[in-house]
C-alpha cells in the first residue's frame, strides 16, 4: 500500500493487503463474509483480490448478492 493513498492505481485495486483493516473490511462487507475469513482466505491463496473472492466463494462463506 502507498503511503499516498491519492497515488494508487489498478496494481493496487486488484490486491487485498490483509496489513490495512480497511481493505480487509471493505472485502469482508462486499463477499459477505467476516475480516478473519478474509485474511485466512488472503493468506491460503495470496493477495490478489479475485483469488480471495473466489476461495470465500468455493468455501461458501460469502453470502450471495440479492
């Protein structure tokens, strides 16, 4: 994560950085899911945000979209 949070660009959306609570946070709220599960999910498959989203989803802890 920059340091500038004005100064960021698609290398840095299409990752979660499981250091910064309020990626964490808005991941977790957007898959349904809790920030723990999203870290754990961050951790087993790395950072890039559609590989995290995919293992909560294989998982089935993300709620579905209604």
């Amino acid at each position: 994560m920059p340091d500038n949070k004005k100064n960021v660009g698609k290398q840095d959306r299409i990752r979660v950085n499981r250091g910064e609570p309020y990626e964490v946070a808005y991941t977790a709220k957007k898959t349904g899911t809790t920030p723990a599960q999203v870290r754990a999910a961050a951790k087993k498959v790395g950072p890039m945000r559609k590989d995290v989203e995919a293992e909560l989803k294989k998982a089935g802890k993300s709620k579905p979209k209604r």
